[in-house]
C-alpha cells in the first residue's frame, strides 16, 4: 500500500507522537468512515498500538496504521498538514476520489 506523508504532516505527526508519549509501539492511524455530505470522510488518530487486522506502513520513522476497510479508498493517498486563514489540519489528496463536498471534509469513490 502506498500512502504519502509530506514534509510538514511528517513533522506535525512527529510532534503530536512526542506530545502523546503513547510508547514504542505507537503510530498513526489513518481511516476511512462513512459520513459528511459526499459518503466517506477521512480520520486521523495517534493510537498506542495496532489492531490485530491493520496494514503497518513506516514512512519517515512513522508508524501508520490502517484497517482493511479504509486500506481500499487509502492506496495513492498523499496526506499533507495545512495552515491557512481558515485554520491547519490534514489535507488529503486522493486518486481514487471522483468528487467531494464543498467544504472538502468528505469525498466519494
């Protein structure tokens, strides 16, 4: 599976790792949920260690951990942190979206 961290979600990951102290085994969790406006929206989570079932990526010295389904509309994903006048979060970039909402916080496949 091939997901992408930027340079600033890398560090802003690595940051909010150093700030929860979770342990060794901690990481990322990236997943898929159904809801907002266009039927899937992303998550973002520091969790202490894997699920029994997750894919474990290691990009950058992140650990990332995705469940089975959110591992299908993940693949090609670029995740990026951004700060605008709006705010900063996650920006996701995903090939395999074919539309979105308008305030870009759900997308469909």
């Amino acid at each position: 599976m091939e997901i992408t961290l930027t340079t600033e979600a890398t560090r802003k990951v690595r940051g909010f790792l150093a700030d929860a102290a979770e342990g060794p085994d901690a990481g990322l969790r990236v997943s898929v949920l159904p809801g907002g406006c266009s039927g899937f929206q992303y998550g973002v989570d520091i969790e202490q260690a894997p699920e029994g079932d997750d894919e474990i990526l290691e990009r950058s010295g992140i650990r990332i951990f995705v469940d089975p389904f959110s591992a299908q509309y993940l693949e090609g994903i670029e995740i990026d942190y951004i700060t605008s006048m709006m705010g900063s979060g996650f920006a996701f970039r995903n090939p395999q979206a074919t539309g979105g909402c308008g305030c870009g916080s759900s997308f469909t496949v």
